[in-house]
C-alpha cells in the first residue's frame, strides 16, 4: 500500500507518477452503511482510524517541510527562528502570489512586443 511513497528519498518532491497503482482506498476506510449489522467492536474501528489519522498527519508535516525547503532564504530570514507550519504556508502563499504575479507582468510585455512588432 504504502511502499511507493516509503521508497522515496526524504524531502523528495512528489509528481503524479509516484502516486500511479497506490491504493487510496485503503487508506482511507469507510464507516458502514446504516442497516448493516457490525460485528467488530468500538476498539477495532478505533485502532485503524487512529493509524490512518496519524498517516494523514505525517503526510501533511511532510508536504509542509518540503514547502519549507523550497522556500526562497531571504522569506525564511523574514521570520525570527523555528518557521511554524501556519508561517511556512503563509510564506508560501505570498511567495507564489509574487511568482504569480511575476508571470503576469512577463506575459503582458511579451504581448506588448508582440503587438508593437505588427
């Protein structure tokens, strides 16, 4: 289930292929439905959700401390020690906004030169 992703380096970036033949649905386990009678106990449920909460988790710590690493150092200088993971995705945030905008500005020159040629 999970050997596609443990197989990465750490820190490694994620593509779609790393993601093609894993088993989402075994990650992600669904309560039955009304009517159906359940012979397993509250405890049993409570082990496999506790799990897969904790695999959630850790994906989403680790997907923040890529984010992290990507981030310019002049924006990781910006805050004064230990970036909390709030601070790392409002960094982000601002840092693609100006990538966005960035993009933008370019396009807009390139019409420019575009239409000034003709």
């Amino acid at each position: 289930m999970d050997e596609g992703i443990s197989r990465l380096p750490e820190r490694q970036l994620l593509e779609h292929r790393d993601f093609i033949g894993l088993d989402y649905p075994a990650l992600y386990m669904c309560k039955p439905k009304r009517g159906v009678k359940r012979d397993d106990s509250k405890e049993t449920y409570k082990l496999p959700h506790r799990l897969i909460e904790k695999k959630r988790r850790d994906r989403i710590n680790e997907c923040i401390a890529q984010l992290k690493d990507l981030l310019p150092e002049h924006l990781k200088l910006t805050t004064l020690g230990h970036l909390e993971k709030a601070v790392v995705l409002e960094l982000t945030l601002k840092h693609l906004k100006a990538l966005t905008a960035l993009t933008e500005q370019q396009h807009q020159k390139i019409i420019a030169l575009q239409n000034g040629e003709r």
